[in-house]
C-alpha cells in the first residue's frame, strides 16, 4: 500500500544532541513537509520542499534542518540549537502544491527530552 | 497572515446525532482552500472534507458535510449520526493561493467526544 512512514515512532534526545527522524513516501509526490504539533495546539509548519534539492523555511525552521536528495526521503534533523524540542512531529506530502492540493500524513514521531 | 480559528476547545455529542464544528478563517486573498482532518488518538492526521473559495455548492464526503458561509468567513464541518469511531480531535485548515508556497495553516482543533 502507499504511503508515508515515519520512524521512530518515539525519540529521545540527550542535551546537546542532534537527532534525525525518518519521513519516507512512495506516493510519487512531488511536495514533502514537516510540521511540529505541541500539546493543545494546532500544526506549525517546520519545513517543506517542492522538488528535489531544494526546500524552504517554515513558520518555525530555527533549530531545525532538512535535506532532499532523493523524492521518497525528507529526513528532519532536531539539532541542539533547538531549546525546546519536546513535540509531536508529522510528516506529510502532496501531489504539488496548490490550492486544493491535501496532504497525506505519516502516523508521526514523539520526541522528548532525558 | 492566514489564521484559523475554532473555538471550542471540546464537544460532546450523542451517539447517532449531528454535531457541528466550528471554524472561521482569516485571509484577504480570494483564492483559497479549506480542509478538515480528523486525528485519532494514535496520532496520524485523516482528511475528510475539502472546500474551494470559488465551489458554489457545498462540499459533501459520506457523513461529513461543510457548511461554507463565505461572507461569514466561516467552514464547519456537520457530521451526522456520529459514530464512536468519530470520538477525536478535529482540525480545520486553510491554504491560499498567493505567495507562492501554499502552506496549510491549522486552527488550534476541537476534541470531540462522542457518547454511547
């Protein structure tokens, strides 16, 4: 079946850690995005890309990296610049982006901190 | 700025009866989308329901029906004959044509319990 897998499903990053966590689609979508969820919050948007090798910033890029070399894969690095890294994070991609385009998303990764 | 908003924190609803949600949106740009997800407890985010700033009809998906008031910049989302399975949080979107990024912007959500 097609979709989106996110792994691990739990994370947990020691104090001055980077961590990376896995987005992987075989949907053939073009349009791939990371987005943050803290508790009683909606979705911020991290990061997205639209084609290979490229991406751009989202509401909430501080902290965080990402890389695009390959259409399947949209890894997301939580580096240590990032303070408060304690969150539920989604990964999702579409067709293209447009206006109706929707999203598909993985079943997300919990990361805490020791 | 693109916001959304809904403003009930959480709803209770009768097994088999309708319940509506609500969601009022913020933009000046006339070209937009609007969405609902629904998330279950195991975390992965469902769509259910899209609808076009340009659709003259309302949009419609089994249960799932939105009420689109343009002027009112309102899109809430009807379920009828809520089921168990429907008990989750609920969250509505909204992506718009300009900039040239289409990021969906979310609302804060709306836990809706449903009771046998």
């Amino acid at each position: 079946d097609g979709g989106i897998t996110q792994s691990p499903k739990y994370l947990f990053r020691k104090e001055g850690q980077n961590v990376t966590l896995s987005c992987e689609q075989n949907l053939n979508h073009d349009a791939m995005y990371w987005y943050r969820q803290d508790p009683g919050q909606g979705l911020r948007l991290i990061y997205y890309s639209q084609i290979v090798n490229d991406f751009q910033k989202g509401d909430i890029a501080e902290g965080y990296s990402v890389s695009r070399e390959k259409k399947e894969s949209f890894p997301l690095t939580v580096t240590s610049a990032q303070k408060n890294p304690t969150a539920f994070y989604l990964c999702a991609s579409s067709l293209r982006q447009g206006r109706g385009e929707k999203l598909f998303f993985g079943s997300g990764t919990q990361l805490s901190v020791l | 700025a693109q916001k959304i908003t809904q403003t009930q924190p959480g709803m209770f609803v009768q097994e088999k009866e309708a319940v509506t949600l609500d969601c009022t949106y913020d933009t000046s740009d006339p070209s937009y989308g609007l969405f609902w997800y629904k998330q279950p407890s195991s975390g992965e985010m469902i769509f259910l329901i899209y609808q076009g700033s340009y659709d003259q009809q309302n949009a419609t998906e089994g249960r799932y029906s939105l009420n689109f008031q343009k002027a009112r910049k309102s899109a809430n989302l009807v379920i009828s004959a809520s089921q168990l399975g429907d008990s989750a949080m609920y969250f509505c979107a909204m992506r718009v044509a300009g900039a040239g990024s289409y990021q969906l912007t979310f609302g804060k959500g709306t836990k809706l319990s449903v009771i046998p």
